[in-house]
C-alpha cells in the first residue's frame, strides 16, 4: 500500500516574519538538505538547533507555525515518530490560536499529524484526525483539488487496514479520478491509486482487477518517469508476487528479472528491493536450493518493536502484525522472504544464525529501524 508523503509548508519559501523566525525557517532548510544528502549526523545537529531557535521565539506567529510542522516532517524522515508527533501538536496549536479551527494550513499540519499516527500503529487516533483534515480542504478547495485527493487516498489506506474495503475503494478511485483531471503534472500521484487499487483488489481475491490495475500503475510511472525508475521497479514487484500467488511462475520471473535490472542500474544491488527481488527470483524451484525461509517486522522506534514482541508472546499471529504494522518490504506477504544467510545484513544474519527453527528474536536493531525475525526453514545443504 502507498501513502502520500507527508506535506511541508516552509522549505520551499522565504520566512515573511521577523528576524528569528527567518532563522529558523533557514536552518530546518539547510537540516532537510543534509538529510536528502545523506548526511545525517549534521542533519541532526542542524534540527536540534532549529529546536533550539523556536524555544526562544515565545508565542508563534505563522512562520513558527509553519517551521514547527517542517521539522515535524523530518524528524518522521529520521525516524523520530515521538518527536515529529510532539512538534505537529505544538504545530496544530499555534495554527488553531493564529487562524482558527477550517484554515488549510492547519489541514496540512493534521493531515501529517494522521500520517504520524500511522506509522506508529495508531489507526484509531489517524482515522479522525485525516476525516478533520479532509472536512477543511473540501470546505475551502472543493473536491475536485488534487491536495483533498491526497488526503483521501491516505484516508483509503487506512481504511484498507482496517478491513473497510468498500470505503478503501471509494477513496482511491475518487483520489484517482482527481489526480488524472491534472493530467501529466499529477501522474505519479495517479499511479500511487492504480497500485493501491491492485492491492484491494489482491486482498478481496478480485486477482484479474489487480493484474489489470498494476499494468495500468505500469503504464502510468513509464510515461511519467521513464522504464528505468525504482517506482517502476516496485510496482514490477507487486505484479510478480500477484503472478506468483497465481501458479504463472514464468511471468513471476520474468518481472522480478525486469524489476532487478532497474534497481541494480538506478538504487545499487543493496537497495532492499533489490535485495527481495533477488532473493524471490531465486526461490522459484530448481533457482536456488540453499535458501532459507524467514518472516521479519520492522518498526522505526524500539518501543514499537518490544509492544509487537509483547504482542506475539501473548499469541498475536507473527504475520497479522507484520502485515499491519511493519515498514519492511516483505510486509504485505506477512514478512515472509526466502534468502542466502550470505545474502542478509550482518545484523540479521547474526540473529538468524542464533535461532532454532520455529523460533522468535527478540528485538534488535537493524540500520535506523528495529526489528524482531522467525527463522521458519533452514538454506537447504549444498549438494556433495
């Protein structure tokens, strides 16, 4: 499933307030930057200055507002679900104070606050913060306004989490029908629809529907973004493990092969896409033999992680949780990848090499995130 990114209000404009506040806006761009660079530790630095700023600002006025909720949508780039989620309060506060309750920006600002939610589980808390949020845009933009289409899309994501599929569909189609309206300035967002729609129509069995809804996500990134684009790639993997889940093992391969070749050339062989598509290219039989079978949750924060390891000690099925709450690629299979021990990161591999089979990690970190895994089967023994 696919989300809309969260929105940001002041990365891309000049501060119009005073001195202090221009200060700010300037240094949670240059933190932004850093991160996009890849540069993370001054990424930090330069977010924990912008913190430090806004304190000595006292009351907010809009350009504080508006910085609040753009260092909000870093920290969630950085994995700091807590921190974003505090700073969007903040953020929501001083916009109700300033402009009151139907202003579009505190629409963005709860919109991201939703999308906040989300990510750490909280479905019951996102669901009416993204229908507020929805309820402010339509009233000042009409429906047929590609921001309104954002948020309903994300809406319908949720929705599909929760089983409410008849919502889902609605939700996606109408997001759809906005976003091809704009024509080629919104075809990315337009097929972020089309695959969200194949993934409804997989899970309601509805298998012809979402073959037909992935070729057209397809058709759409190839035109906006070229055949040599990960978003492309991802979409080429959605459709193999649909052909796959059908017994059509040729035309499985076939897309992960096209999906591999495009991530190896634009993201590296590392890149976890690349990773899944290898290992799932080789667990067709007669690939590989030396493959093992395991199932991962990935979560951003390790209080998540040990909430979900408490879950499935008191009998949580490992792939309704991992389905639910996991960011790992595997997630919509249940977390479930087959792999070479040689092929898995140093720290997972450290894990599964600890375990029996059948058994349960604890939790343990895995790059920025945390993570918890089952070893199911052991690689089968080379031949002698």
């Amino acid at each position: 499933m696919r989300l809309v990114a969260l929105t940001l209000s002041a990365f891309w404009v000049a501060a119009s307030g005073g001195a202090a506040a221009s200060r700010v806006a300037e240094v949670v761009r240059t933190a932004a930057g850093l991160h996009r660079q890849g540069r993370f530790l001054e990424a930090e630095k330069a977010a924990a200055e912008a913190l430090s700023l806004l304190e000595k600002i006292g009351a907010p006025d809009f350009d504080a507002a508006a910085s609040l909720n753009d260092l909000a949508t870093l920290s969630f780039a950085q994995g700091e679900l807590e921190r974003a989620e505090r700073l969007l309060q903040r953020s929501r506060e001083a916009y109700l104070a300033l402009a009151g309750a139907d202003d579009t920006r505190l629409a963005s600002v709860l919109y991201n606050l939703a999308g906040v939610y989300v990510e750490q589980g909280r479905s019951a808390q996102a669901e009416p913060v993204y229908r507020r949020s929805l309820e402010i845009r339509e009233k000042a933009l009409g429906a047929a306004h590609p921001l309104v289409a954002e948020v309903g899309n994300n809406l319908g994501f949720l929705c599909l989490q929760q089983g409410n599929y008849t919502e889902a569909e609605s939700r996606f189609r109408e997001a759809l029908r906005v976003w091809e309206t704009f024509g080629a300035s919104h075809a990315a967002y337009a097929a972020v629809a089309w695959n969200n729609l194949a993934l409804l129509h997989k899970l309601r069995g509805g298998f012809a529907e979402a073959e037909s809804h992935y070729n057209q996500a397809l058709a759409v990134e190839e035109k906006a973004f070229g055949r040599d684009h990960p978003e492309v790639a991802a979409t080429r993997i959605s459709l193999a493990a649909l052909y796959r889940n059908l017994g059509r093992s040729e035309m499985a391969m076939e897309s992960y092969r096209q999906a591999l070749a495009v991530l190896d050339k634009t993201v590296g062989a590392q890149d976890p896409l690349a990773i899944e598509a290898r290992a799932q290219l080789a667990g067709f039989p007669g690939a590989a033999p030396s493959l093992g079978e395991y199932q991962i949750l990935v979560v951003r924060t390790r209080k998540e992680a040990e909430d979900l390891r408490r879950k499935l000690e008191e009998g949580e099925k490992f792939d309704a949780l991992s389905m639910k709450y996991s960011i790992d690629p595997h997630a919509s299979s249940g977390g479930r990848f087959r792999a070479r021990p040689s092929d898995l990161r140093e720290e997972l591999r450290a894990e599964t090499n600890r375990l029996r089979l059948g058994e349960v990690s604890g939790v343990f970190p895995l790059g920025a995130n945390w993570a918890i895994v089952k070893k199911i089967s052991e690689p089968a023994a080379p031949p002698k």
